[in-house]
C-alpha cells in the first residue's frame, strides 16, 4: 500500500515553480475578483462562474458536518441561494472565498441544531450510499494536481474513514485547510474563533490521524 505523507496530508502535491505558480495563483484571484465584483452587480452568469468554481468544495465541507449525501445537497443549493442574495452588501470582494464558507458554515450549524437527530447519529454509522459503494467515499480532489491522483483508492478510503473519525470542529478543520486549502486566518473567520485554536485543531486531528493512519503513514 503506498503510504500518505501527513506533512501534506492527505495528498502530496508536487511543488511547483514558485514565480509559475503565484503567476497562476494571482490570474486565478484576479478572474475570481471579476466574476465576485460583476455578480455583486447582479450578473447572473458571473455569479455561475462562481458556483461551478466552489459547488464541490461546499459540498465537501457541508456533508462532513451533515453525514448526508442528501442534506448536504440540499444545504449546499440553499448555501447559494443564500449567498447570492447577499453578495451585494459584502464590502471585501476580495475575501469572497472565506465569506461564502462561512455562509455555508453557518446554515449548516442552524440546520443542525434545529435537526438535532443528526448530531445524535455515532461517528461509527454509516453515511447514506454505503450499500451502493461498499461503505466508502473517496475524497474528493478540486486541486486540479494530477499528483493527488498517484494516491491508490484504497489509501483514498481508509484517510476517509480516519477523516470520518474526527470530531466535529476537527473535522471541519480538516477539510478546510487539507482539502480546500484555505489558509488557518480565513478558516478562523469561517469558524468564527481564533487563528490559535485553529491551529491547535489541526495539530490534534492531525495526531489523531497519524494514529489511525498507522502504518499507511509516513512521518
């Protein structure tokens, strides 16, 4: 079984050229900032833009708190929704990404505590779709890196069960910063408390993966 490097888990992207790529990073951030500012306008189409760019990664981060494939569907949907309507009145187009995370973050939470069965279902449960797939969900990669894609299926589901492991906040880290690459300062506006205690988050779901992950792992 190939081992996952956790100094990047759970996916080792291969480095690229530093100048190629703020290159890249910086036209990706200038496009974005366009499709924000003209949504914000009221152009649908740019909002569009927009939505293909982040579904996924909402999604991600909405069924990790949820447990559902169909809830995290529908909240997902109405995190758009809701972030379209109040687009115009975000006055920093440029932290649009935190902002829309945060949007979804924070319909999540309500639609938790006002479902509350959902929080009382054992982290040991299965999730919905397990008698059509075996139980298991790959991660999903919105990177774009075909180096994510060396890592074998079977290494993809055992991260995945370990991820589906963590506690709630922890899991919510994870998936932030390990999946959708948010930096720890936008993921502490996401969460709504302090750099530090994302940072410790990390630092304790990363310990707890290392143990689960033993012997898939390397240092």
């Amino acid at each position: 079984m190939q081992a996952v490097n956790v100094g990047t888990f759970p996916g080792a992207l291969c480095p690229l050229n530093e100048s190629g790529a703020q290159r890249r990073n910086l036209a990706v951030e200038n496009q974005q900032l366009e499709w924000v500012r003209r949504a914000q306008a009221g152009d649908l189409q740019a909002f569009e833009q927009l939505f293909n760019q982040y579904q996924r990664g909402i999604y991600n981060l909405v069924y990790q708190m949820v447990r559902n494939e169909s809830d995290a569907s529908d909240l997902t949907q109405e995190a758009f929704v809701r972030a379209w309507k109040a687009l115009p009145r975000l006055q920093t187009p440029e932290a649009f990404t935190s902002w829309l995370f945060r949007v979804a973050t924070n319909l999540t939470r309500n639609w938790i505590r006002d479902n509350s069965r959902v929080r009382q279902e054992s982290l040991d449960q299965p999730y919905a779709g397990d008698e059509e797939d075996g139980g298991q969900r790959e991660i999903a990669d919105y990177s774009g890196d075909p180096a994510v894609a060396t890592h074998t299926r079977a290494t993809q589901e055992v991260v995945q069960k370990a991820i589906q492991g963590l506690s709630d906040d922890h899991r919510q880290v994870v998936t932030l910063h390990h999946l959708e690459g948010l930096p720890v300062e936008e993921i502490a506006q996401v969460m709504n408390c302090s750099v530090g205690t994302v940072k410790s988050r990390l630092s304790r779901a990363r310990d707890h993966l290392r143990r689960k992950l033993a012997g898939y792992v390397e240092g």
